[in-house]
C-alpha cells in the first residue's frame, strides 16, 4: 500500500486506517479520523484545525473537495457517501449512503440524512436538517423530491471508488471488502450507467 504522510497540527495527527488511500496532492491535516477503504482523491483537503472531522468507511472524497470544520461544529461523514468532485463539506453531518454532488456545498451544523443526494451546485444553508431519503437541489438547497428507500445505488456508487483505486490503481490489489460488480450507481437523467 502507498504510505501517506499524516500532517500533525496541534499534537493531533489523522488516524487513517491501514486500508485508506490518500492520493497525491490531497491533504489530510490535524484531529481527523478516516475509516476503512475510504479515500481521498488529489488536491482534496481535509483539514481537522479547529475541530474534529470523522470519516466512516467506503467513503470517497473527491477531487478538489474539501472538508473543513468551525470551532462550534465538528464534521462528520458516514459510511458508502460519495463526495464529488470540489464538493464543500464545512462543519456539517452527513449520514450513512449520501452522494454530495459536484461543486455543492453545505454549510455548519447541516445535517444530510440517511440515503439523501445533494445535487450539483446546491447550496445547503446553515443548520437545514434534510430528511432521509431526500433530494435537494437549488440555492439554498430545498428538498424537491422524496426519493425511494432504496440504498443500492448510492452503495454501489461508493463500493465503485473502492474498487477503482484498490484494484485499478494497483494501491491494495489483493483487498478483502466490498467489490464493484457493475451494478447500477447513481446517475443523471441523461446517463444510462
């Protein structure tokens, strides 16, 4: 497995799993802690100063995202969530299988729920607590669609990015875990897979 220099900030220096991968570029700094096959792909910062940020397993964080905390609120961020490319994520609570779309952001003490997708662009405004299952879009963001109790997409989507730098890449070939088999991921109206 390629190693990754922790950056030490304040005597807190990341707990990153043994099976992590940290692209080059990326940033992790301070009192972070990123769980099992999760990755954080090039020029993303994840950066625990002010506060602790806590990453569950299989979660991807994209390129150029970021993931940032205030003094009164820590980050958090569940397991199978997909963060997209130069998503922000600052000082909020995203639960277990989201996707946080492209370029959108979500501001302190927001709270995602349970299998919820935040669109491109979409802009969570301070303290919103979005339901479980939900859609949001716009600026501010608003819930515009209840979708489905279903997680299968969404895992497979964070399932894909495990597989994609564990065996792709060559980072952990012989991985135990979950692997990506082609199912069905999140996608756009305008996209069949």
């Amino acid at each position: 497995m390629k190693t990754y220099k922790e950056t030490l900030f304040e005597g807190h220096t990341p707990k990153l799993h043994e099976k992590t991968y940290i692209a080059d570029g990326a940033r992790v700094v301070g009192d972070v802690t990123l769980g099992e096959y999760s990755s954080v792909w090039y020029n993303a910062v994840v950066r625990g100063d002010v506060n602790k940020i806590i990453i569950g397993r299989y979660v991807n964080v994209q390129d150029n995202a970021v993931i940032h905390v205030a003094d009164n609120y820590a980050a958090t961020v569940g397991d199978f969530v997909t963060v997209g490319h130069s998503a922000v994520l600052h000082a909020c609570q995203v639960e277990d299988h989201c996707l946080i779309g492209m370029g959108s952001v979500v501001l302190d003490g927001a709270v995602i729920g349970r299998g919820s997708i935040v669109a491109a662009g979409a802009v969570v405004s301070p303290r919103t607590q979005v339901p479980p299952f939900s859609l949001i879009a716009g600026v501010p963001g608003r819930v515009v669609k209840q979708l489905p109790e279903n997680l299968d997409s969404t895992h497979a989507q964070a399932i894909k990015y495990k597989t994609l730098w564990c065996e792709r890449y060559a980072i952990f070939p012989d991985n135990d875990g979950e692997k990506y088999h082609g199912e069905t991921i999140v996608v756009s109206s305008r996209e069949e897979k």
